[in-house]
C-alpha cells in the first residue's frame, strides 16, 4: 500500500533548474521532472518496520523523530529542503535490520516546530546534535544528506567532527554552483538563469523557513572547517544537465555538464579518499529510484565505521587488535 505525496511549487522549468543544483527538494518532484509535469505524484512506500516516535525538546522547539533497529553505529538520515522524514521509507527497512537508524524533521517540517531560533544549516546542525544526545543512540554515527541535507550534514560534521564516524552525500551539489553556473552562461541562456534565480532563491525580509535561510546556509557551508579524514561517498544523478534542455540552448548544456562533472569531483576531493558513485538510471532522488544504490555504500560504510573500533579495542588481556589481518600488538611499555 502507497501513501501519495503531491508535488508542490513552481513551474517545470524552474522544477528542472532546482533539480540541476539541488537546492529545492521541497518540490518533491519527479526524479525525471522533464518527462512530466509539476502536477506529478511521488510515491512514498509504507513500512511496518518497528520504530520509537518522539518529539524531542531541542532547545525552543521540538523536532519529531523516530528510531529504528538498534546497535552501533547510527545512521542519521537528513532529508532535502522541506522533506518530510517519510520520503526514506525505501531505505529504513534494510539499514534498520543491521544498526540504529534515525530520521526525523527539520524545524517547520512535518510536525516538528518552527520555534524562534533560525532555521539555516548551522543551526539545524546544533538541533541535530542536541536530538542525537536526548535520544541516547550510539556514537559515532554515519551521516547521509540528501540535496541540501548534504549542506547540513557537511555542516555538521565540521562542527562535530568526533561524532561522526563516516558520511555520504546523495545528490548534493557544491556551494558555489550558482555563482559558477554565472560565470558560463551568456545572452539568453544567462538571462533565463537570473530571472529563476530571482524567482526562487531570493530571500525574504525576515526569514523563517529553511528555504528562506537558503542563501545563509550555502554561506556557511563556504566558510565552514574542513572536514575530518572519514570514510566518504558521493553519489550522483548522471546527466542532470540534458533536463534542462527545456530552458538553455544546447551549447549551454554542455557547459553546464561540464561544471557539474567539476563541482561533483571537488565535492569528492573534500576528504582524501573520497568516493564518487554515478548511479545510471536514477534521477535526483536516488534513494527513491534505486534504494540499493544507496544501502550498499551504507552497509559498506557500517562494516568499516564497525572495523576501525574493533581494531583500536583493548581485549581483555590488555592486547591491541590492530591492522587489516588483526594482528595482536602487545600494549604497554617497551623493552
């Protein structure tokens, strides 16, 4: 049984362009936005998978959460811009049969409240460290942003490095996107970029939400520490740029596929060792369109997150587990 989801926003050109620098999930929109209309439905699939629901006091606001599976380390889901937890549904059923996985709702989504405080990335990183401490849930713990959840989940893990203990971005793209994207464009091509730029990413006299904090966070993202050495994977939507068609000519087009191939391999290069995964034949939602591709690099990630504290563990002969092969390291003085 499916629950519907009704798309919501601005028109399929703007759909598109959102899609291309993934700062609009709220549309909730077809991870094939060319191929329908801003009237489409995404179906998000019921679970029955056994869960804690809360609404955890963070400090001015309660966030609504749930908590699935047990075990270390946790799995922090982080939506796109105004998603609702639910739209993870796909994946909740396989990552909650091997460790904890939490999701929840930003401030003023879902049934979480918007309180007074800000609603940007860094804040939202603050609220998400005050939940995962109220919650109890081991550390450290696997971080996956989707869109702009990659922004916050970036966020965070600069802020809180010794919490996390690996991180995966799902479609996320680099903050400096639109200013790129300005730099390669010329006549109407530019043209039509300023006027949707214009439209939907203008930040009002007094923000509120996290769409209207938009701006801030992708400043913050820009100016924020580097991030810690940790396993990391990027996955990506291939071809985002023949979307577009719609609206830039076809010499745009394939600038624009170039600087997105450029931004995705500086993405990557953000933590030595970094991973990009290109799924073929998914759209901006991978999660949705192939959930595998997404719980592979998870599991992947969980076993080595579970390896690397296996092998920095006392036994209780006071040995040291270390190295690929396990190899005993007697602890203590030596000769």
């Amino acid at each position: 049984m499916n629950r519907k989801l009704s798309v919501t926003g601005l028109f399929l050109m703007s759909t598109i362009l959102i899609d291309l620098i993934c700062f609009n999930s709220n549309l909730l929109s077809s991870s094939h936005a060319s191929k329908g209309s801003p009237q489409e439905q995404m179906r998000i699939p019921e679970i029955s998978t056994p869960k804690t629901e809360n609404m955890i006091d963070v400090g001015g606001r309660k966030l609504h959460c749930c908590v699935y599976g047990n075990a270390s380390p946790t799995v922090v889901l982080v939506s796109g811009l105004e998603a609702p937890q639910e739209y993870w549904n796909s994946v909740i059923p396989d990552l909650a049969a091997k460790t904890t996985v939490v999701t929840f709702d930003r401030a003023g989504v879902g049934k979480s409240e918007i309180g007074d405080l800000p609603t940007h990335g860094e804040q939202s990183a603050k609220d998400i460290q005050v939940l995962l401490g109220k919650l109890g849930v081991p550390r450290p713990c696997i971080l996956v942003g989707h869109s702009y959840g990659g922004s916050v989940v970036r966020l965070f893990a600069s802020m809180y490095p010794e919490d996390v203990g690996g991180l995966i971005l799902e479609d996320t793209q680099h903050e400096d996107v639109l200013n790129e994207l300005r730099k390669i464009l010329r006549g109407k091509d530019l043209e039509a970029f300023e006027q949707l730029v214009v439209d939907s990413f203008s930040a009002p006299e007094n923000p509120k939400t996290e769409g209207d904090y938009r701006n801030m966070t992708r400043e913050q993202v820009r100016k924020s520490k580097p991030l810690p050495r940790m396993p990391f994977v990027i996955l990506t939507s291939p071809d985002r740029a023949k979307a577009m068609q719609p609206i830039f000519s076809d010499e745009a087009i394939e600038e624009i596929a170039k600087l997105d191939r450029a931004l995705n391999n500086k993405l990557t290069a953000l933590i030595p060792g970094g991973r990009q995964i290109i799924v073929e034949g998914a759209g901006h939602n991978i999660h949705m369109d192939k959930p595998e591709a997404l719980i592979g690099p998870v599991l992947e990630m969980i076993r080595e997150v579970r390896e690397k504290r296996v092998k920095i563990s006392l036994d209780e002969t006071g040995r040291i587990w270390t190295g690929r092969n396990m190899r005993r390291v007697e602890a203590g003085p030596q000769s």
